[in-house]
C-alpha cells in the first residue's frame, strides 16, 4: 500500500517508548498500538482468573476467550476498559511472567501483525522490529540507564500517590530487563536495522524531535 508507514519502537521497561510513540502518532495522526498493554490485559486476566500462568492447558482454554482490542487508544479487554487497572507493579510482574507464554506470545503477535496490516501505526514493544513487524518502514530502539529508568518510573509512582521506594523500583527494572532479554521466545533485543536511541538526560520533546528528523514527517 503506498504511502502507509508502520514505526517500530522497541526498548527495556520506562525508556520512555509509550510516552514517544504516543506523542508521535498523534502529530502523524495515525494509530499508536501499545503492544505492552496487551500482555497487561493478559496478565490482568491471568490474575482475575486465579489461573497458573505455567498452566498450558488452562492458559490456551483462557486465551480461546479471550479479545484485546483498542480503541481510541484505550485497551478493551473482553468489552472492558481497563486502562487504569494495569499499571500497577502486581501485573507488572504478572505481565511478564505471562509474556514468556509461548501460547500468549502467538495469540498476541498474531494480533498485532493484523492491527498492523492495513494502516499507518506507531507500535511499541519489545519484539516489534525484529518479530511483529520485522518489514516496518522505521525502526527505533530505545534505551536510557537502569538508574533513570528507575527515578522515571519512581516519579511517576509518587504522582499517583503510591508508595514506593527507589532501591526497590531499581531492582526491579533490573529484574525484569533481566528476563525480558534472557527469555527465550522473541527475547528484547535491537534489530540490526534498528536506529538506537539512547534518551538518559533527552527531554521528551529532544526524543521526538530526533525520531522526526529520522523519519522525516
Ligand atoms: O512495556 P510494558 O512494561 O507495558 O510491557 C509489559 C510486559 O510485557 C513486559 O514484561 C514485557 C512484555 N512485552 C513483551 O514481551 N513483548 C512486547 N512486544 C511488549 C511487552
């Protein structure tokens, strides 16, 4: 199809790629896909459900019913909205472990390759330019220290008026890049393609500037 543009946006937890992905397809007008909230929502169901996310059989039954679907940039789940409900560091967690699911991993990608077929989109995630859409036009890896991840994420807690400690958030961040790199289905890891973009000590409005320099729109 001309003219249609698919941006690929991977990178560990809090380098800030929903914030950047979101703010650029909005300028681009087009559909941001946040490919994270959908392990969420899984993770979210997995909790609700009280199911063992190591259970094959009772995870496959549970997907067979399961729809994920945005819509004006919120996360339907099973016609629910559920924006609110899954970011706290419980289906972080949950998020996770469920995203090492090889029974997860086929039902998501196979859903975000046909979210991603016919139109423009911004995705992000972790396996996107190498996995999900491995033809996308752009492809942006993005990174930033564990430490400023960690203080992004502890800011952000503390706005919403959570408690949190910083030690713990660091730990943490390091945990879970810690499997999402090692996991062995479609682990995080920068396409070859892929352009880096490291945002330790960018302001938001320097990173999407760089990317629209990149990509030229
Ligand atoms: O980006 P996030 O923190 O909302 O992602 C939640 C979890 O889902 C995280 O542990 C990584 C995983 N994930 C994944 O495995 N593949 C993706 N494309 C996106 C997220």
């Amino acid at each position: 199809m001309e003219n249609r543009i698919r941006i690929a946006i991977d990178g560990p937890s809090g380098a800030g790629k929903s914030t950047i992905a979101k703010a650029i397809a909005k300028q681009l007008g087009i559909d941001y896909i946040d490919t994270g909230a959908m392990y969420r929502a899984v993770g979210y169901k997995v909790k609700n459900c009280g199911i063992d996310p190591e259970d094959t059989e009772a995870m496959r039954a549970m997907l067979q019913e399961t729809e994920i679907d945005f819509s004006e940039g919120n996360i339907i789940l099973d016609g629910q909205l559920i924006n609110d409900k899954i970011r706290t560091e419980e289906i972080s967690k949950m998020a996770s472990r469920c995203s090492s699911r090889p029974e997860v991993r086929e039902k998501l990608v196979q859903l975000q390759r046909s979210m991603g077929q016919r139109k423009s989109i911004v995705m992000d995630g972790r396996d996107i330019g190498n996995n999900v859409l491995p033809d996308a036009e752009y492809k942006f890896f993005m990174t930033a220290s564990a430490e400023e991840r960690a203080q992004r994420r502890y800011d952000e807690l503390i706005e919403k008026g959570e408690t949190a400690e910083y030690e713990q958030v660091l730990e943490d961040i390091k945990k879970r890049d810690h499997s999402d790199m090692t996991r062995e289905l479609n682990p995080l890891r920068k396409a070859e393609d892929a352009v880096e973009v490291d945002t330790t000590g960018m302001s938001i409005e320097e990173v999407i500037a760089y990317i629209r320099k990149e990509i030229q729109q």
